[in-house]
C-alpha cells in the first residue's frame, strides 16, 4: 500500500520520532508497576494492584530503591508507548483517504 503522508515533511517528522521512541524502549531497564512508600523506620511498602485487588509487600531500604527505579522505568515506558500510539493513530489517519461524509439528515418529528 502506498502512503504519500509519509513522504511528506510532517510525516517523515512523525517517522523520525517514532523510531527515536523505539530506540527509547531498548535502554529500559527492569519495570515493574506500583507504588513505593515508607512504612515504619528503615522499611518500606510496595503496592501494587493485581486482579483488582492491592497487594503490598515488606520491602527492605535497598530493595526499596530497585523498586523505585524499576517503577520510575514503568512510568517511562508508559509514557513511551502512549506518545507512540498517538504517532500511529496519526499516521494512519492520514495515510488513507476517509470515506465519504454522510449528509447529514434533521430529526424531525413526524406529524399526527
């Protein structure tokens, strides 16, 4: 299929970024969601949602800051993914032509 969109300055700009957020997703490190927080002095708590319901576990100071950086990639790799798939919807968008508008037809009540 042929996509003169991406021939085009703003498309050839929106494939640039896109490759760059791919090149992005290879430096991650290891990711995990949730939540870290303290919980009495010198341990911490990490939460987390699994199957709709928040589990939590002791954390050691040293695991805590693994957790964090982990979490702290899960934020970024979010941030990643979502930034692609506006690029994506984008581009495909604009990659083919849209079908017809409808005309548009007035609700008019019937008369008795």
């Amino acid at each position: 299929m042929n996509y003169p969109f991406l021939d085009s300055a703003p498309g050839l700009e929106l494939v640039r970024r896109y490759g760059a957020l791919k090149d992005q997703l290879s430096t991650l490190e290891w990711i995990t969601n949730g939540s870290v927080t303290p919980n009495h002095p010198g341990y911490w708590r990490w939460t987390r949602k699994v199957n709709a319901r928040t589990v939590s576990v002791s954390l050691s100071a040293d695991q805590a800051e693994l957790f964090k950086k982990a979490i702290a990639e899960h934020r970024r790799l979010e941030a990643i993914l979502s930034e692609m798939r506006l690029i994506t919807q984008e581009i495909l968008l604009k990659s083919a032509p849209r079908p017809p508008k409808k005309p548009r037809t007035r609700n008019v009540p019937k008369r008795p």
